[in-house]
C-alpha cells in the first residue's frame, strides 16, 4: 500500500524501470533453466504432502483402535487372568522346591536308614556266628 502512494507520486517517465529490457530476458532465462527443475520439485512436494497425510490418517487410525483396544474390558479382564495365574506359578514353583528338597531329605534318610539296618544286621550276624563258634567249642569240648 505504501508502495503504491509513492509511485503515484513519482512522474511517470521515472516510474518505468530502466532495467527491463535486461532483466526480462534475464528472467526468462533463469526461468527456462531452473523452470522444469522446479516444477518437478513442486510436483514431488505435492506427491509426499498427499502421502504424508495419507499416513497421518492412518496412523490417526490405528491409534483410535489401539486406544479402543486398551480401554476394552476383555482386555482388562485378560490381564487381571494374567497376574492371577503368575502369582499360582509362583506358588506352584515354591511348592514344588518345597517338595523337592523334601524328597532329597527323605532319600538321605532312607540311605541312612538302610545303611543303619545293614550294619545292625552284620553286628547281628557276627554275633550269632560269635555264639555259634562259642557252641561248637562247647560242644567240642
């Protein structure tokens, strides 16, 4: 607007540009040499500006269902089936150790046990075979 006040006041023989018969073919130069390179550019802009909102709109999408699919009571109720059955693996885990070391102490004292009654059998054996021998020394004699 400014600009338009103060060429209304400048005389029209300094109004005209004395660079326009340069600067025109200048232009139309630069505009043939850079012209198709840019047309290309804005047609690339406009081709990735369409893409880009078209993936925006599905990313918008699949976020709407993915927000739907986090507020969903199966959802919900599934992972509350979750916790409940880890906190009854724990469980079984420390009842099956539980179970185990109690096995192994078992074994321990069953071997013990066993070793126990053999070796009261051997004592029982010796003396028996101690009494025999005294019998037939008695009986010998």
């Amino acid at each position: 607007m400014l600009v338009e006040e103060k060429d209304e006041n400048i005389p029209s023989e300094l109004q005209r540009n004395p660079y326009t018969e340069t600067v025109t073919p200048l232009t139309n130069g630069l505009l043939k040499t850079y012209g198709p390179s840019l047309t290309q550019v804005k047609n690339a802009l406009s081709e990735l500006t369409e893409k880009e909102s078209t993936l925006l709109e599905q990313v918008h999408s699949e976020n709407l269902a993915l927000a739907e699919s986090q507020h969903s009571d199966d959802l919900h109720t599934m992972f509350a089936k979750i916790e409940t059955y880890q906190t009854k693996l724990v469980n079984i885990k420390k009842e099956m150790k539980h179970l185990h070391d109690k096995s192994v102490k078992l074994k321990k004292r069953a071997l013990k046990l066993q070793q126990f009654r053999e070796k009261q059998d051997y004592i029982k054996q010796q003396k028996e075979a101690s009494i025999k021998q005294e019998e037939d020394l008695i009986v010998k004699k």
